[in-house]
C-alpha cells in the first residue's frame, strides 16, 4: 500500500499542564499538582498524531520567532514531518495553553494563539501545493477562519477529503460556504451543541444534531461521544454507531486530536468508513491513558496491537 499523504492546516501551541485533584473554582487554589510542558496545538498534535501512525504528513502553521517556536519545529522534523509550510513570525509569539487536569482527566484550557491568528490566506495559497499532493487535508479552529476556508476551497478543488474538526467550539455557526466543502466534519458533544443548538448526550440526540449539519451541506458527520463511542451520519447512508472501547483515563487533552489525526490517516488509506472510525476510536482510547498532548499520541504498531486484542 501507498504511504497515505495528509495536509494539516492548524495551530501550534507550546502546552503547560498541571494535574491536580481537582480543577479549582474561580478563586480557588488547588496546590499538590504535578506540571509537565509540552508542545501542543490542535493542528500540530493532528500531525505528529498522523505521523506516527505512518503518514507522510505536511504541516501549514505559524509559529513565533521565538524559543518556543524553534523547539516546536525542531520537534516536527523529529517527528518526520514535512515543514516547509510552517512559517516563522517577527510579531506576534507563538501559541500558548495553560492547561488544567484532574484526577478524572478532565481538563480545563486557557489558550493564547500568538502566531497562530496570524496565518493568511494569502499564506495557504503559497502552500497550495502541498493541499493537492495529499490525499486528506485536516483542519481545525485555532486559526483565522478565512485562512480555513480558503484551505478547504484549494482541496475540494482537487477533489480532496477535506475533514474540519469544530474545535474550540464556535461562537457563531460556521458559514455554509465553508461546510459544503466538507467531506467529514467531526464535532465533540459540546461542539455539536454549538453548531446546531441541540444538547449532545447519546447517539439518538447526536443523530438529530448531525442531521442538521448534514442540511446545511456537510456531506458526513462523525460525532464523537468519548468512552462510549462515534455516531456516524452520511447525506446517502444510513447512521450508525461505532462503540468506544473502556479505558482508565488520566488526559482527554489531545483525545480529539488523536481521533482525528487517525481518521485522516485511515481514510487516505481507503479503510471504509466505518473501520476508518473504529481505528481512530482505537487511537483515542490509548492517547487517554497518558498525560500530555503530542507525548500522548499513539504510533501505528500501538494502534494495531489494540485491534488484534
């Protein structure tokens, strides 16, 4: 089999997590936390989680032209990810989280993007390019919506599947212009409330929220549950549900970035839709287990070690 070529347009975030008992309340100071750094992003993480699972993946961001922003390119070329397109920027620092943990793993985040609201349309077009080589391009919300949008019209263009992962969850809902080129949009419970008004809390009220996406153009929606699972929803296909597989969680930070850095991965590879879910759910589930973003992140043997099991 080919080596499944994916394109990342996102953020890169330098991540400073502390976990403690509990995530203190407004006010608060929760002391006996144990603090890791660590580089993060949802477009980054999408990438070193595609990378590791045997992509050849290309990364299109902004990063500062600082200490933190050198460490995380020179963490990209570690990686074996291509960096041509991630740009250095004299005005604004790179991408900041404080990041929040508790003993459940549940987390509570703090970002602020830097270069990362920096990055241009005019800047994708100079990596058009890259887009069209690849066979899936990965987007997400931690940059400029214009630059999106422009990103997702240069790979449907090419008749490429565009997946955009709605997070942080919107304030407004997305423009059509930009969801009808959308092949997967795979939105989260709150993100999914977000986008269409409807409280996510099983796969019947995930089913009715998809439906809505699917009329305002998406042409499939992946919505993720956590432990319990994906619904599935197509414009031509019935809705099903791929199940979750039970973990002890210790770190949800990059569990939507796992999940969608192994969709890329595996729909590239022309796995059907369903088992393309079911590997990403895979790589979720063991990204949880482990504190940190991109340190969390599953490679291809771990991913199908848990499928054999």
């Amino acid at each position: 089999m080919d080596t499944p070529r994916i394109a990342v347009v996102g953020s890169s975030n330098t991540d400073m997590v502390v976990k403690a008992k509990r995530i203190p309340r407004p006010g608060e100071t929760v002391t006996n936390g144990t603090f890791v750094m660590a580089p993060g992003g949802k477009g980054a993480n999408q990438a070193v989680g595609a990378a590791r699972l045997g992509a050849w993946t290309t990364l299109i961001a902004k990063v500062g032209d600082d200490l933190f922003g050198h460490n995380a390119v020179d963490g990209f070329t570690a990686e074996g990810i291509e960096v041509h397109n991630v740009l250095f920027d004299d005005h604004n620092a790179t991408g900041t989280a404080l990041i929040l943990v508790d003993e459940k793993g549940e987390n509570s985040i703090a970002v602020a993007p830097g270069a990362n609201h920096a990055l241009t349309p005019e800047e994708i077009d100079q990596a058009a390019d890259a887009i069209e080589d690849s066979e899936v391009l990965l987007l997400q919300l931690e940059t400029p919506l214009d630059a999106v949008q422009r990103a997702a019209e240069i790979a449907a263009a090419a008749e490429k599947i565009v997946i955009l992962d709605p997070a942080p969850a919107p304030d407004e809902p997305l423009p059509e212009s930009l969801l009808k080129l959308v092949t997967y949009l795979t939105p989260n419970e709150t993100e999914a409330e977000s986008l269409t008004g409807i409280k996510v809390t099983d796969e019947a009220s995930a089913r009715k929220a998809a439906d809505v996406l699917i009329q305002r153009g998406v042409q499939n929606v992946i919505v993720t549950l956590g432990a319990k699972g994906a619904v599935i929803v197509g414009r031509e296909a019935k809705a099903f549900f791929v199940e979750g597989r039970p973990v002890k969680a210790v770190d949800s930070t990059a569990a939507g970035d796992s999940f969608n850095g192994a969709l890329a991965v595996a729909l590239a590879s022309e796995k059907p839709i369903e088992e393309a879910v079911r590997y990403a759910c895979l790589a979720a589930s063991i990204s949880v287990t482990r504190m940190g973003a991109q340190p969390s992140l599953p490679t291809r043997e771990e991913v199908e070690a848990l499928e054999t099991t």
